[in-house]
C-alpha cells in the first residue's frame, strides 16, 4: 500500500546528503533540473576529514572549499621523497556553503525504498523522480578488503615536532609505531587543517576485515612519542573504517544510480573517494540530460579497467610486511609524475597505471618479494590475525571498528 506523494514528479531525486550527495543535488539544481534531497539530517555538518590532490578539484568549486593547502607533501620509506603536486584538506564548512540547495526540496527523513523513479519515506510518504540517484555510502566491511584509521586532533604547537603549518605527510612508514617486524603494517598520515589544528592518523589498508581501532591508537601514540610528543588524552579524536573493494555498478538504464562511494568511486589502493565523485558530477548529469545512461559515461571500459587493475594493487598491498611495504612505496615514488598520478588519482588512465604497477613491481627488491606483491607467496598473510584487546577500563580504550562516513 503506497503512502502519499510529494509534490509532481521531479527529475532527479537524491538519497543521501553527503558531499557527494550534496554536491550531485547542487549541480542538478544548477543544470535547471527540478531536484529532491532526501537525508535524516540534512543540515549536520560533516564529520570526517576529507582530503585530496588539488588538480582533482573540478573547476566550478570555489576556492574557499579549500581549508589547508601542502605544495609539496613528504613520503616517508627509507627516505623522504617529495611529491611535487599540491595536496589539500577540504573545509566542511566552506564545502558545504559552496554547495546551496535553495531550489531544491530538501527531505529530511531517512529512506525505506529506493528504486528507479521512486523513493519511499519511513512514514510511507513516496518521491518520484525520472532518476534517483543513491549516494547513502557504504555499509560495515566485515571481512573485505578494507580501510581503518584513527585520527587524533592536536593543537599546531604540539605538533610543530612533527607537522608544520604548510607541510604534511601523505606517508610515514618510519619505524617509529611500536609494530614488530612480524605484524600486520600501518603507516601515520598527518596533515594541519586550516583550525589551529593538525590530524596524526594511523592507516591500515588492504587488510581483510581492517585493523582495530585500539591498535592504531596505540600506533599513533607510539610515534608522537618518538617525536616528544605527549597528550594529554581529551584531545578529539576520529575513526573510519570502510571497504575498498565495493565495484562500479553495471550500466543500463531505467535502474537507481549508485553514486560515489556506493557507485565504485572509492579508490581500491588509497581509501579516498570524494574528489573523484566531483569531479564526475557533471558527467553524469550530462548524460541523464542527453538521454544517455550515466552509469555508462560514467564508467566507459579505460575506467573500468584502471578500477581492475587498482584492485590487483590493492591485494597486493594487503599482504606485505612492514619491510615489503617500505620496499614497494620507495619503487613507486620513483615512477615518473603521470605514472604516479595514475595510481593515486587518475580515473581513465589505463597506460601510465599499467606501466605504474608493472615497473613498481620490476623494481620492488629484494627479488623474492615480488613474488608476495604479485601473490604467488603468502596470498592469506594477516588472515584472521589476533589484535589483542584494548586492556580493560584503559582511558585509551575506543570502540573497534567504529563505523564512519568514507572520505
């Protein structure tokens, strides 16, 4: 039995206000198209912190979504390399005022049905559209190929030891997290936010089933430690774990339209996805409005193919020791800046990923390890893996695997 209906038809309805939501809701509003969000909490700010490489903004999103901007960020292998390519953090706030939705219906309820044309409401009340568009995120990894961090918010001049203003760290792999050589790895990302503020955050990626959120706070104290660095522990903390292995859905029109990190954009190898659905934004409202499937523009067969091969990457990273994975970034950050860029960034370009992995693997030493990147040895390393357990009533003691929105 169908509740009642809001309003006429619209054509295009937008489940989940996100930034990606939020921003495919914009675009559509701007493109002339009558558009309907739905979300339980349309005007909550964003929690987490989300990053990205500023060529991969699009052009129409104004420059005061920008918080924190690193011309130059480190890597941290045996060496410190510098990627010559600025790097930014995203303002919540500034985003989400780039993005108004004053010409559109905005729901604010939570979504019971979502089909083609039509969305049902908790309250039985429906919303039809000529298209929807699904961008409600991911759901729990279990044990899937996943992403886990835990960040810690520090005031800059706690931090100066280690992170700068203007200066970050896409990767430290420095010994420095308490892990042995015989555990499963993690590397710190840290990076200023533009507040005051500066973000130390542990990162497992590629392990099945992720890294418990204990464990990578431990980590993370270890190596603030090992800078001098000591907390008081009431600083605010973020926790994200999510899969990286949710595929680009199959074209074909007439059927809802998975958006960003529920339609395939969450980068397999690096766990980011929201500059990249921006940037598709108006790729696929081109398509609804030329008639065409957007799933189709949106995925033509290079960028598939570069989701495929990104996978391999992504399995391969999964399995590595903490040496193996020193080893294997200190290769790649040798590969040339396309090459780079098509690893870390680039949604078609098959060539330069290709040539990426290939020479990233070639050059990978010792010689044996190959055979660990590639999978033909220890293909189940850290299976099932024991963690441990926080100990019991620890003022450092979180919840595990705290579910949060992907970057």
């Amino acid at each position: 039995m169908s509740g009642r209906e809001v309003g006429s038809e619209a054509d295009v309805c937008v489940v989940g206000l996100g930034p990606t939501g939020r921003a495919l809701a914009h675009r559509a509003m701007r493109a002339g198209l009558t558009v309907v969000a739905v979300d339980p909490r349309p005007e909550r700010l964003w929690g987490p912190t989300y990053s990205c490489w500023v060529d991969e903004l699009p052009e129409w999103l104004p420059q005061s979504a920008i918080a924190s901007r690193i011309e130059k960020p480190a890597v941290w292998t045996k060496t410190e390399h510098r990627i010559p390519r600025p790097y930014c953090v995203l303002s919540k706030q500034g985003l989400r005022d780039a993005l108004p939705l004053d010409d559109a219906t905005v729901i604010a309820a939570r979504a019971r049905a979502v089909e083609a044309h039509r969305v049902e409401l908790a309250d039985g009340t429906e919303v039809r559209a000529a298209a929807v568009f699904d961008t409600r995120g991911q759901g729990s990894p279990g044990k899937r190929r996943s992403a886990s961090a835990h960040g810690i918010f520090v005031d800059e001049d706690v931090a100066a030891p280690m992170v700068t203003p203007g200066e970050g760290l896409m990767l430290d792999w420095r010994a420095e997290n308490g892990a042995g050589p015989n555990e499963p790895p993690s590397f710190l990302y840290a990076v200023p936010l533009g507040d005051g503020t500066v973000i130390f955050e542990e990162t497992s990626l590629g392990l099945r089933g992720g890294m418990p959120q204990h464990e990578l706070r431990r980590r993370t104290l270890n190596r603030l430690a090992a800078h001098g660095i000591r907390l008081k522990g009431e600083e605010p903390t973020e926790a994200a774990h999510y899969p990286l292995d949710d595929r680009p859905p199959k074209a074909g029109l007439g059927q809802v339209i998975p958006f960003g990190s529920r339609g395939g954009m969450m980068h397999p190898i690096t766990g980011y996805c929201v500059a990249d659905s921006l940037s598709l934004v108006d790729t696929a409202l081109n398509a609804l409005q030329q008639g065409a499937d957007p799933i189709e523009a949106m995925w033509p067969w290079q960028a598939r193919l570069v989701y495929w091969m990104r996978m391999r990457g992504v399995y391969g990273l999964g399995r590595l020791t903490t040496d193996q994975s020193i080893a294997m970034f200190d290769a790649f950050f040798t590969r040339p800046p396309r090459q780079q860029r098509a690893l870390l960034s680039a949604h078609d370009d098959y060539t330069a990923l290709g040539s990426a992995l290939f020479m990233t693997v070639a050059t990978t030493w010792p010689f044996r390890w190959r055979y660990d990147l590639v999978g033909w040895t220890n293909r189940n390393r850290w299976v099932d893996w024991d963690f441990g357990r926080p100990e019991p009533g620890s003022r450092w003691e979180v919840p595990d695997h705290e579910d949060s929105p992907t970057p």
